[in-house]
C-alpha cells in the first residue's frame, strides 16, 4: 500500500501522534487468497444458479393430466398402464382383498382369520329373545334393484360430464341476529330520551301543560281552598311558603279595610287615587 | 470513469466476454475491498465471506451499473454497506448492547494470531475498533483508502463537511486513546 504524503499532511495538525503511526495494516492473509479468489467466486456464483439436484425425465409432465383421467376412467385400473405420456408408469397393483393382502404378508394369519375364537352357544338368540333371532337375518333398508350393477357406470358418466358449474353456497348473514339486537337497542334508547323528556318538561302546574287549573279552581269554594292552604302550611316548613300561605290565609273584609284606611289621611289617599285611577269603590275615611 | 473500467463494463455485458470481464474487475479490485472490508470485520473469515458476497452483488447488479459514477465508487458502496449489514447481523445474533459489540470487535482484534500489544499499529487497530460506525468507516477510507472527500461523500450520501468533522474527531478519538492505553 504505497503511503501518499499528502494524507499525513493533514493528519499532521490534527494529530502529530497519528501521523506518526505505520500506515501499514498488521493485519494479514495468506499469500495465496487474492490468487484464486475471482474462480472461487465465479464457482459460487454458478452453484448459486445450478438448477435443482432432482430431475424428473423430459416430457413428463406432458400428458400427466390425460393419462391420470384415462385411468380413473378405467375404473379399478390400477397395475395397467393406461395413462400415456413418456414418464407414465404403471402404479403397482394394490391386493384386491384384505385375504389376498394377508397371504402375501402372513399366510399363517390369513389362515387364522377366516377362524373365529369366539363362540356362542347354539339356540342363544332362540333362547334370549326369539324376535332377535328373526331380526338378525332381516335387514330393513332397500336399494333400488340392479343399484349395485348400475354404480360403476353411473360414476364413469358422471367422469366423462364436463363439471358444472357449483351453485355458490348460499350465505347466511351472521348480522341478522346482530340487526335484532341494534333495532332493541335503538328503541331502549329512543324510549329512555322520549321518557326524560317527558319528565323534563311535562312539569305539573307549568304554563300551557294545565290549562284547565284555572277553571277548576273557580269551582273550589273559598272555604275548601283555605282548609287545603292552611294544611299545606302545616306540611311545608321553608320561609318562602310559609309566607306564601299566610298571605293566602288572610280573611279580608269591607270592615277591615276600612280600619286600615282609617289611619291614613285622606290627602294622601286622595293622591293615591289620582296616580292609580280605577279603583273608583275603594272606601274613604 | 477510467477508461479500462469502461472496456471492462462493456465486456461484462456481452455474453461471450462477460466471465472475463468479471474476472478482470475482481483481480483488479479484491485487495482494495478486502482491506477495506477487513479493517470493519477484523476477521479473515468474516471478511472473505463479506467480500464473496460483495461480488456476488456486484454480478447481479453490474448490468444494469449506470455509470454516472466510478465503478470503484459504486465498488467500495456496495462493501460497505455489506459491511455494515453483516456488523448488524452479527449485534442481533450475540443480542449484544451497541458498546458491547465494539468490544467484541475489540476482542477480535486481540485474538489475532499476529497481534502484539506492544506495537503501535495494534493499538491503532484497538483505537479503531473503539469508534463509533460512521467514524470508523471515515477514517479507514481516508486514511487507509486515500479517498476523497468528493467520493467519499458519494459512497455514504454524506456532504463534505460532515465527513471532515467525523474524520477529525475520528483522529482525536484516536490519539487520546493510544495516549491513555
């Protein structure tokens, strides 16, 4: 690494200390690494971009989906080769029954399966209950006649049919139930607001909500009203009905008013007259 | 641009001369980037796997090089922000503090099979090893690298004179350092 002065230059008034070290990294690396290195990279690389370890036979997949369906067409066509296409190869054959998979595993077993350990004594079911004995061989359900000799046939046509087209299943709203329960809500909500409402400004005695008081009261006789004043004065303890009732309370007639007056001079009433005209039958001293 | 860069571009992007080419730019490149990559990792290990990665990028992306910058500009931006990715992998493995991982570096230092604590260029590597990311790679590609401020801007989208004050403190770091080690 060749040390160029004008770097040291200015090192020099940052740091004389600095300046003053080797340059030179105490690192190192084997003398051979730079050599080979740009292979070794380009063989990574390449292995990065090797295509994948498995294979399969060219053409493979060509007429899988053909050959797949002719053998299911073919029914039980396990073990021959119907499907076509270069990589089609036959399955291998499954045993057809469970007796003859047995004897190829264990014919010992396969023999001793067609033994049963168990046994009843004969007449049981005669003996526990006769209609179970006549029940054991009938069987109540039915299928159609030739059903069995039919099923084959009906499912290699309904292969061969093009698939139609599944009906969307249909969707249940989970939020019908959900609607129910809003609507409930709402009306709880809209009674609560119509009722405090109510409450609120239905307010007994107020303007415009009794308009038949008035009337109703020109009915009462003084003397009913004066009982029902002077036992709301009983019932009510604060200063300000308290005066109320006591006002209300007070019996006045011609008499008294007269000896009200009479301790006021007759100018002054006279002035009181003037300012307040109307009261024409007011009583003079 | 060099004019030999520009021959060698232009051979990577045909087919028939692009290993060739590739090969020219590694020999012509590997020990600057090695060194460079060495000083932020430390280990021999750690910085030839870096730098096969560096190069493994720069394969995938050399087509489409735009050239409005030097190749080695693009060259040494792509080592270190690999280096840098490869400093944060390393912190979330050992799930280690910030402070922490300078010491591990610190450590590797120490663990060299050369190192001599006696010897100042070791120490220099220790006071290195102590300074913050930025600074670090500021002062070894000033230092070391000799590169210009004008480059060295473009290579980590700082301005000029950013990079000469990390440069400066980068130094004083440094010299107290070895002062009081």
């Amino acid at each position: 690494m060749n040390v160029k002065n004008d770097i040291l230059e200015e090192l020099r008034p940052v740091s004389e200390l600095v300046a003053t070290i080797s340059r030179e990294t105490p690192y190192r690396v084997a003398d051979d690494y730079f050599t080979d290195l740009a292979n070794r990279v380009l063989l990574r690389i390449k292995t990065q971009h090797k295509p994948l370890a498995f294979n399969v036979p060219d053409g493979y997949f060509e007429g899988f989906a053909e050959g797949m369906l002719a053998r299911i067409k073919a029914g039980a066509g396990l073990g021959t080769s119907a499907g076509s296409g270069p990589g089609f190869e036959p399955m291998k054959a499954l045993p057809e029954t469970v007796d003859q998979e047995l004897s190829g595993l264990s014919p010992l077993l396969a023999q001793l399966r067609s033994k049963e350990t168990y046994r009843m004594p004969e007449g049981y079911f005669e003996e526990v209950s006769p209609i179970l004995a006549v029940a054991k061989e009938l069987n109540p359900y039915t299928v159609p006649e030739e059903y069995f000799h039919q099923l084959p046939v009906g499912i290699e046509e309904k292969l061969e049919q093009p698939q139609e087209e599944k009906k969307p299943a249909k969707v249940v709203a989970f939020g019908r139930r959900t609607r129910l329960w809003q609507y409930s809500a709402a009306a709880v909500v809209a009674g609560l607001i119509l009722t405090i409402g109510w409450l609120r400004l239905h307010v007994p005695g107020s303007h415009g909500t009794s308009p038949t008081v008035p009337v109703s009261l020109a009915k009462v006789s003084d003397q009913d009203l004066q009982n029902f004043l002077a036992n709301t004065h009983a019932e009510n303890d604060t200063p300000v009905d308290q005066s109320a009732a006591n006002i209300a309370a007070l019996d006045f007639n011609d008499g008294d008013i007269k000896s009200l007056l009479g301790e006021i001079p007759d100018g002054e009433l006279k002035q009181y007259m003037d300012e307040h005209g109307g009261a024409v039958d007011i009583a003079t001293n | 641009m060099t004019i030999q860069d520009t021959e060698l571009l232009l051979q990577f992007r045909n087919p028939e001369t692009k290993e060739r080419a590739f090969t020219a730019i590694i020999r012509k490149y590997q020990e600057k980037l090695y060194w460079h990559i060495r000083r932020m990792v430390v280990e021999h290990e750690d910085a030839n796997d870096v730098l096969q990665n560096v190069f493994i990028r720069v394969w995938n992306g050399l087509e489409n090089f735009r050239e409005d910058s030097q190749l080695y500009t693009w060259l040494y931006r792509i080592a270190t922000n690999e280096c840098l990715s490869y400093l944060e992998q390393q912190k979330r493995k050992s799930a280690l503090p910030l402070d922490e991982t300078e010491s591990g570096l610190s450590n590797k230092v120490i663990a060299d099979k050369y190192f001599d604590p006696n010897k100042l260029e070791w120490k220099l590597q220790l006071a290195i090893q102590q300074l913050p990311e930025k600074q670090r790679i500021v002062f070894t590609l000033r230092y070391y690298d000799e590169m210009p401020y004008e480059e060295m801007s473009r290579v980590l989208d700082t301005s000029e004179g950013a990079l000469k004050a990390s440069y400066h403190h980068a130094v004083k770091k440094i010299e107290d350092y070895i002062l009081n080690h």
